[in-house]
C-alpha cells in the first residue's frame, strides 16, 4: 500500500518528518512492515510511505472508510504532539466538495523527464459530457441538475446551518439552575427506608454470594454535626510526609523561579516544543486559533461565535469537478471568440482585381517601312 501524507507550506519539514515516523510506528510497526521517506520537492512537505499488506500474522491490511478516517486522526494527534496546529477534519466541513486528484492522473497530466503531458481518459470523459450539455443548452436544450449535485448542495447548506446553530448556542446567556430547596449535608433519612425491603436485599446477597456472613441487624453509626454519616471504625491516618516522583532524568532545578525561567521551562517542555530550530519561532509565540487567538489566552462565548459565523462567511461556495471543467470550456469559447473578431477586424480588405484590356491584335508588331 502507498500512502501520502502531506502538510501545507507553512509547515516545517523537520516537524512533518518526525510526525510521520511516529504515526506509522504507532499505527503499523504491531504487525506490518512499512518505509517511509521525506520528499521536499514541492512546495509541501509530504512523505511516501509504503507498508507491506499483509502482517506478520498472515492478515491483510484493513483500508476501509473508518480505517483512513482513524489514520488522519493519528496522523493530526502526531502533529500536535510536534507542536504543529492539526485538525483531521472532514473536507465537507470546510465547505470542500471537490476530492483530491489521484497521483497517477496528477503524473499523466503534467508528465515528467521521460513522458510529456497527457490527458487522461477520465478527464477526457469529463470535458467530453460537459460539452455535450452544453451544446444542447445552447440548442435550447432545459439545465439538467443532476442528482448527486442537489445531494452535494443539500450537504453543504446542512454543514453551514449546524456552525450557525452552534454559534446561536454559545450567544445565549448560560443557563440559570434554580433549586428547590436549600441543599444541606444532613444525615441519610434512615427512618424512611423499607425495613422490608433491606431485609429482602440482604437474604438476596446471602444467597448470591458465598462465604457471607449470616445478615443481622446493625445499629446505623451515628451523624456527627456538620459532617456526614462515619463509619464507626477508628481511621489510621499516615504519618509520613508528602512525597513527589519525578523522572531519574529530571532536572535538579526543576520548578525554581517559580517556573519562569527558560531551564524550568526546557525540562518540562515535551518534545517538539522547543524554541529554536524550524518553525519554533512560531511555536513559542502560541498555537493560533480560528482567528489567532493564542492558545494561552482565554475566548468568551461571544467571541467564539463571532469566529465561527466569519468562519462559515469564508466557507467556498458549492464548486464541483464539472462546475470547473464548464468554466474552463466557457473561457476557452470566449477567448476564441475574441480573437476571431481581432482576426477579422485587422484583416486588409482585398483589392478587386483591375480589367486586363484585350492587347491590339498589331500592337506588338514594328513600324512598318
């Protein structure tokens, strides 16, 4: 199986390298054999991975739906980890309906130092249905709205409508919890209690678990003010002091200025969180939010809300595979129109061709002598 994980520009090689080593020790060292390697020859960092199908217990690899989603949870959890702010997200969440392209048609369309460019036989599909509807709009031919495409729209209004549900939540005032009456920390009401119905559970306990003691009736132990119901039994109470494990590694200063200072902070930094080396300028500044908000830093309800209503304003609008192969056909038409109309407006008019009078039969002929 091949894998590809890859991060947007703005985040560190370093950081996508280590997070990749852990996500596949965790997720497939158990069982399978896998390689990975970092490849920094576009603009985002990625990482092949290649893990051997099937595992040392003669099983194949699960690839189902819930398994990939899994994997971009671990993925994203290994990110975190690395300092790096990751969410796996569903792309229908940010308004995202367009699937990523397949590397294979990627390959064919952009070519490489052997093969030239290409165009596949799925995009050559495409454009050729796009085409062919609009030629018949053009004939005069009704817009047919295609199933899946209402089903994707459907989709997407329900995504937006559920971020404005819960941004309309987090601006309602916090509800109000009215009691009754006044709570008190008095004794159990052992005066109300079925004397029956104990009796009934103890034979019950009796018969179910062996070994009991026979069940006799027991004085209740006795309410002391201001505190609830004790056992009778005296309590040992520990003599000892207070102690605190730390690591054998730990540093001795561990804590010192009341944990201030840059050493305090280095030794309970976890890994990946340091500040120096790629992208850990970034890093100690805060991880950012919706809208920048350091992590470190408190957000009210209000505030909450207003990001996720910009949030959901920024959302893409509804756009397809087909919806852009029509735009890019539309663009095509246009730009050969114009310049059909620069061919024929700097075109020079043809000059009709003058009459050829007929040459006198003598005309040729010498003066006569």
């Amino acid at each position: 199986m091949h894998l590809v994980l890859s991060m947007p520009e703005t985040v560190d090689s370093v950081s996508v390298h280590q997070a990749v080593r852990e996500f596949t020790k965790k997720t497939f060292a158990a069982n399978h054999d896998y390689v990975f390697a970092l490849h920094t020859d576009t603009v985002n960092p990625h990482c092949h991975v290649t893990v051997k199908m099937r595992g040392h217990d003669g099983r194949a690899l699960k690839t189902e739906k819930a398994d990939l989603q899994a994997w971009r949870d671990g993925f994203a959890e290994a990110l975190q980890f690395q300092g790096v702010e990751a969410t796996a997200s569903p792309r229908r969440s940010r308004g995202v309906v367009k699937k990523a392209q397949r590397s294979v048609i990627r390959h064919i369309e952009q070519g490489d130092e052997k093969t030239p460019p290409r165009v596949s036989r799925t995009r050559a599909l495409q454009v050729r249905e796009v085409a062919n509807e609009m030629i018949a709009e053009i004939d005069g031919a009704p817009v047919v709205r295609h199933p899946w495409e209402e089903r994707i729209a459907a989709r997407q209004a329900r995504v937006r409508q559920a971020w404005l549900d819960a941004a309309a939540a987090l601006e309602q005032p916090p509800p109000i919890i009215v009691f009754k009456k006044e709570p008190t920390n008095g004794p159990p009401p052992y005066d109300q209690l079925d004397a029956a119905a104990v009796r009934r559970g103890q034979l019950s306990a009796g018969v179910y678990q062996s070994g009991l003691a026979p069940a006799r009736r027991q004085e209740p132990a006795a309410a002391l003010t201001r505190l609830r119901d004790v056992s009778g039994l005296p309590l040992v109470q520990s003599q000892g002091t207070t102690q605190m494990l730390l690591h054998a590694n730990a540093r001795p200063d561990l804590g010192h200025d009341g944990g201030r200072s840059a050493a305090a902070r280095d030794g309970v930094r976890r890994p990946g969180d340091r500040l120096d080396g790629a992208g850990g300028a970034d890093r100690a500044r805060g991880q950012r939010g919706l809208s920048g908000v350091g992590a470190s830093q408190e957000i009210t309800a209000a505030a909450l809300a207003a990001q996720i209503k910009g949030f959901v304003k920024e959302l893409p609008q509804v756009d397809t595979v087909r919806d852009a192969i029509r735009r890019e056909l539309q663009e095509q038409l246009r730009i050969a129109r114009v310049q059909r109309q620069v061919t024929a407006s700097t075109k020079a008019p043809e000059r009709p061709q003058e009459a050829v009078r007929p040459m006198e039969k003598d005309q040729d002929k010498g003066p006569d002598i």
